[in-house]
C-alpha cells in the first residue's frame, strides 16, 4: 500500500478522534451542568421534607418491614396506606410456601438482618426466627411475635372426637402442648393484631404517626364490620357444625361463634392419610348431623373428604373449600387478593355449610 495513502489515513483518524473527543467533553459539561443545577433542586426538597424523611432514605425506601405470611402483609399494607413510599414491605412466604414447611433461604435471612421491623407468627413453625434474628445487623428492630401479641388469646391445638392425632403429638416427658399458629383467621384477633403492628410502625415513623393511627382505625372497622356479618350469618344458619375432611386450622373462627368442628386432622398436622376409623367416624357424623357440606382448605387433593363423602348413606355431600391463607402467592396479590376478600369468601363457603 502506497506510505503517502497510510500517512494521510493516519492523518484523518487523528482529526477524528480530536473532534470526538471535543464532543464527548461539551456533552460531559452539558450532563454536569445540568446536574449541579438538579442537585441544588434535590438540596432544597430535601431541606423541605428534612422532618418527614429519614436521612437513609436515598432513592429509596427509609424504612424495611419484613413478614412471613400473608395476613400481616395485608394488615400493614393497609396501616401504612398512602405513606406506602416510605416503606419497603417484604413477604417471605409469596411462592406458596406453607407455613409449617418453610425454611428462609440465606438472601430471606439478609433481609430480616438489617430490616426496621420484623413480623412473624411464632408458634413452632418459625423455630428458625430466633437463629435468623441472632444475625440481625440492625439493632433496634422492632420484632413483633404475633402469638406473644395475643397473650391470653392464643389457643393450643385441641384433639376433638373423630380426630386422628400423629404419632409425633405423644409428647415427651416435660414437653407442653403445641400452640394453634392459625390467628389471622380470627377477625377479632385481626383486630387486636392490626392495633398491635400499628404502634409499632407509629414509634418507626413517629413523624407520621397520626396517619397510622387513622388507617389503622378505618381498617379495625371493616374487620369489625365482617365480624359482626360473620356472627349473624352463623346465628341464623339453620347448624352451628361443621365437618373438614381435611386439616382444621379453623379453631379460632369456630370458637368466636361457638361453632362445634370435627376434621380429620388438627391445624398443624402432616398427616395426608387418613385412616378408616376417622373416615367412618366423620362419615356418621355428616349423617347423623345431615350436614349438606363438607369442607376442605386450599390445595388439589381432595381425596380425604371425597372418601367421607362416598362413605354417607345419601353421597350427595357438595365439598366446599375454605381457604386458611397459608399458601398466598406474589401472583395472587398480583390478582387483587386481600385478606378482607379472602375472609368474604370463607364467609360464602361458611353460610352453605350451615344451611
């Protein structure tokens, strides 16, 4: 190749370059120019919001709460309301997980490190929280144990007639009873609970307070208003029983209204097999209370109560799902579930049984 066409190439790709360059450098001062100009703006917001808005909340949430499961997700949804921005809400339990065979994963263990408040049932499906927590970065977490919440109301799982208990429910010597975990499907203990965590993220954002207060007050009536619908559906349903053909995580519903159970397992059972006692025992019951229903929680396996309901005299048994909000996924908040909607539902289902 001729040098004078190399030198003259060579030549072109420095004047290039030179032009590039210079350009590169007017977009650089342009870029700062105008972002000294929106650092001053930021400068005057944040001198304006300075008592609102925590220090650590750069192009972020200020605050992390962390939750288990569904319904405590919800209830602080709803607390927080409008201040939502403020807030980071994590659910750990959004892939359909159930309670009682959940185990965090390292990054859910991260999240409760260093969160400003932690939610978590506390029964003995949570045995890992007190590992989980020993690795908390922040110090003044607030940590809310829903069961400690509720003191005296928390009920421990009762063995009813009919019942099949597990083997692993021989306690050993010393060992106390288990307590019931399934709470939040009582409404009053909803309420007792919404008050609880409302307090607490009142002393997290105290600046906010009384907007806490009044969310917390608005929601307390919509939960007061299903209970008092609850307790009149259930006083005039023409039972006061009801059958599960299934785990009974429902203990707290049914004592609320005085409703009389019986199911094939208690609220905490692993047990999927029921034996041919508990089937012909829960198959006399529907018969001799000529209950019209009999009802299941959430999930495709139906098999048990299929089984009670092909043992009848009539077999003409309709089989009802309750759901217990122990499976809630990120697709179904997604959907527009709320646990008001949910307890609604259970509401429908509860009516048909009794009728």
């Amino acid at each position: 190749m001729p040098v004078n066409f190399i030198n003259q190439f060579g030549g072109l790709l420095i004047i290039m370059k030179n032009r590039i360059f210079g350009l590169v450098m007017a977009s650089v001062l342009t870029v700062s120019a105008f972002c000294g100009c929106g650092a001053s703006r930021m400068a005057a917001d944040s001198d304006q919001k300075e008592e609102s808005v925590p220090k650590n909340a750069a192009n972020a949430a200020a605050y992390s709460i962390v939750c288990t499961t569904f319904p405590q997700y919800d209830w602080i949804r709803n607390i927080i309301g409008d201040d939502s921005d403020k807030f980071q809400l994590t659910m750990l339990l959004d892939q359909g997980t159930d309670l009682h065979s959940y185990q965090p994963t390292a990054e859910d263990i991260a999240k409760i490190a260093d969160a400003d408040m932690f939610v978590y049932v506390g029964g003995e499906s949570d045995g890992w929280v007190e590992s989980a927590l020993k690795e908390a970065t922040n110090k003044d977490m607030k940590v809310v144990n829903m069961l400690d919440a509720l003191g005296t109301a928390v009920k421990v799982e009762e063995v009813v007639p009919g019942m099949q208990a597990e083997e692993e429910e021989e306690t050993e010597e010393g060992e106390g009873p288990e307590n019931d975990e399934h709470v939040w499907l009582s409404l009053r203990n909803a309420v007792t609970l919404t008050d609880a965590l409302s307090e607490n993220i009142q002393e997290i954002d105290p600046a906010n307070k009384e907007d806490y207060v009044e969310n917390a007050g608005k929601y307390v009536d919509k939960l007061n208003d299903l209970d008092g619908r609850y307790a009149l559906t259930i006083s005039k349903g023409k039972r006061q029983a009801i059958l599960f053909g299934d785990r009974f995580p429902f203990r707290y519903m049914a004592d609320d209204y005085g409703l009389t159970y019986y199911a094939a397992f208690v609220g905490c059972s692993a047990e999927s097999e029921a034996s041919f006692e508990t089937i012909t025992f829960l198959a006399h019951k529907v018969d001799e209370l000529k209950l019209p229903v009999i009802l299941t929680i959430e999930g495709a396996d139906h098999n048990i109560a299929e089984s009670i309901k092909n043992a009848t005299e009539s077999k003409n048994q309709e089989i009802l799902t309750m759901n217990s909000m122990q499976s809630v996924t990120a697709e179904d908040m997604a959907d527009g579930e709320t646990y008001l909607n949910m307890m609604e539902d259970n509401l429908n289902v509860l009516s048909q049984a009794l009728n």
